[in-house]
C-alpha cells in the first residue's frame, strides 16, 4: 500500500495531466506565494493543497518520485514531466480506499490563517487549564509575543469570569468537534497542553494512531479549515471563538505586492504607470493582474482582453484540452494575442470545460 506521500505526490502528477514539472509539486505543497503556484492551484483545481506541507524537502520529493520511476508507477512524457503509467494509475486508484482528501481542506484560502489560529487557541487552552488550577509558573506552548498579547488582551476583556470562559470555550469546541471525523477531532484535542499535561506531537500521534505523518498533518489541517469555515459561517453561534479568529479570516489573501498594484489600479494607473511607479518589470505586474483576476469576484478582463480575442483562446482551450500556454499561443499564432491574455482568459475559465476537469479528492 502506498505511503500518505506518495499518494499526495500521484495525485498532484495525476492532476497536472503532464503539463507541469515537479517543481510545480514541491511550490504547490510548500506554499509558494508566486504568480505561476497560484495560478496552476486554479487551472489544475489543487488549490486546496497549497501549503499543506510548508517543511517538505526537495530532495524528499525528488527522491520519492524516483522511486516511483524505479516501481513503474510514474514516467517523463515527451515533454519530461511526469505522467501516471498503467500500473501507477491501478495503485492511485486503489489507495484512494484509504486516502481521500476532505471537502473541508482548504490550503490556499486557510494556510497561514489556520496557523495562527492554532497558536491563539492553544494558548487561551492552556492559560485558562493553569489558572484554573491558580498556576502562573507554566512553559507557554507559544512564545511569540503577539500571540501571548492577543490571548491576554481575550481573557481580560471577556467580561466574564474565567470559570465561564473556560465553560463557553469548552462548548463552542466541543459542538464542532462532534461534527468531524472522529481522528480529526483526536488529533486536535490530543495536541493541546494544559495544567501539568503536554499535548503529543506530530510524531507521537503518528505512532499512537498507526497513520504516517503526513496524513496525520493533513488530518490537522483538515480540522483546523473546518473549524475556521465553520465559525465564518455562523459567527454568532460561536461567539469566543469568532473572537479568536475574526481579524484572520477578514485578512484578503492577495499577496502583499499585488495589494499595492491593485492600490495604483483602483487610483485609475494603467499598468506601465504602475510598473515605473513601483520600479517593478511590466510582466510583474502582469502577474498582479493575473492574481487579481483569480482571487476577486467579478473582475474584469475588458481593459486587458477584448471579446473577440477571448472567444478565441476559449475555442483554443477547448480545441486542445490544455493549460500549456505556449501550445494556445501557437493556436492562435495568427491573432495579436499574448501570453498574458492568455493567462487571464485560463484563469477565468478554470476547470470549466468537461475534457479539463479536475480529478476527485
């Protein structure tokens, strides 16, 4: 049976349909905020997986998929990236018995906001476990000075008493937790510290549920985007909670270079005015573009695509059945189109059409 890794890394090859190279995996699973990860996160519908793995060693990768190889399960195409052979399609299939991704995983929208939310509940745990106990010489499981502030700022300005705090928190969590999949919930639970107990690690859990690491990572992060979802949905229903995560789930998740773009964007800047402005190459800001058309709602490609061009890289796609810019770009060698349109027009359309849809989790 395969690993838990090596099913993620079938899957991410499965899905890229031999237009995209391992490196694509490894950006994908580390979380690289880059023009070119984002963008095949929406064209291949893997977004979900986008930081999952933000430790994940290259030469890790490199060497799992050689042994792969070696097993027969992948092979280069004509264009060298990898494709599932025969044998690989069987076992990707037949592991998917025991490896199915949860509708709840979220890595792209949840990554870095999952991870402080951890930190902040944690450590609202396990300050209120030891004042509980009127202990005020404990080891904070998180040191950074933020989240220590926030907490206290929570619990003095909870206006309740800290018996009722730990009360309220305990059901709120407890409501949710009963809702997911039972090692989910084990998995959260079972890392939290409180008085005179040390919550168990990555490793630990690992052994004591017999699943390998790496799922017992994507099991924690499953939990923890079902939680934030959760809460986003029905902020009234969990009010400390919503407390505890409120600013995080409002933060946008463009990256910070494409904020400033699209601040000299919306002052009525065309894009050769932003990029001297910011001293910045103009297919950077092509790129700012590009995330900004994936990431808001009803953006418009007029200003960048004209009608009749964007029928005709749409007709392209669904001609060719790729993402590969450079074989739409030779499609439509006789019409004044670029990369860029290009780009914007695949972003828009995602996995629209039938013979570019994604693989299920």
């Amino acid at each position: 049976m395969l690993k838990s890794f090596e099913f993620l890394c079938l899957y991410c090859i499965d899905a890229f349909r031999g237009e995209r190279t391992i490196s694509a995996v490894y950006h994908l699973l580390k979380g690289k905020k880059s023009s070119q990860t984002i963008q095949d996160g929406n064209l291949f519908s893997v977004a979900f997986l986008f930081g999952l793995l933000p430790d994940i060693s290259r030469k890790v990768l490199g060497a799992t998929v050689t042994k792969m190889e070696e097993e027969n399960l992948v092979t280069p195409n004509k264009n060298n990236y990898y494709i599932l052979t025969q044998k690989g399609k069987a076992v990707f299939s037949n592991a998917r018995g025991k490896y199915s991704f949860s509708q709840n995983l979220n890595g792209w929208l949840y990554k870095s906001k999952a991870t402080l939310f951890w930190k902040r509940y944690s450590l609202l745990v396990q300050t209120l476990s030891n004042i509980q106990k009127g202990r005020t010489d404990y080891i904070p499981v998180q040191y950074e000075e933020k989240v220590q502030s926030f907490v206290k700022r929570l619990i003095l300005k909870s206006g309740t008493s800290k018996k009722l705090l730990i009360k309220q928190l305990y059901e709120e969590s407890y409501s949710l937790l009963e809702k997911a999949n039972g090692n989910q919930a084990y998995i959260f639970v079972a890392q939290l510290s409180g008085y005179r107990h040390a919550g168990l690690t990555i490793p630990q859990l690992s052994k004591k549920l017999s699943m390998d690491e790496t799922w017992v990572i994507i099991e924690f992060q499953t939990i923890l985007h079902f939680i934030l979802q959760e809460v986003e949905k029905c902020p009234d229903l969990f009010p400390l909670l919503n407390s505890l995560c409120m600013d995080i789930i409002n933060r946008p998740n463009l990256t910070s270079t494409t904020q400033k773009s699209l601040y000299f964007l919306e002052k009525g800047y065309n894009l050769d005015e932003i990029a001297t402005i910011r001293n910045l190459k103009i297919s950077t800001i092509e790129d700012h573009i590009v995330e900004l058309a994936l990431q808001v709602n009803n953006f418009s490609l007029t200003p960048y695509v004209t009608k009749e061009k964007e029928v005709l890289i749409q007709q392209a796609i669904h001609a060719l059945k790729t993402n590969q810019l450079k074989r739409i770009k030779d499609y439509v060698a006789e019409a004044d189109i670029s990369y860029f349109q290009i780009r914007l027009v695949l972003t828009k359309m995602g996995d629209m059409h039938d013979s570019r849809k994604a693989i299920e989790r």
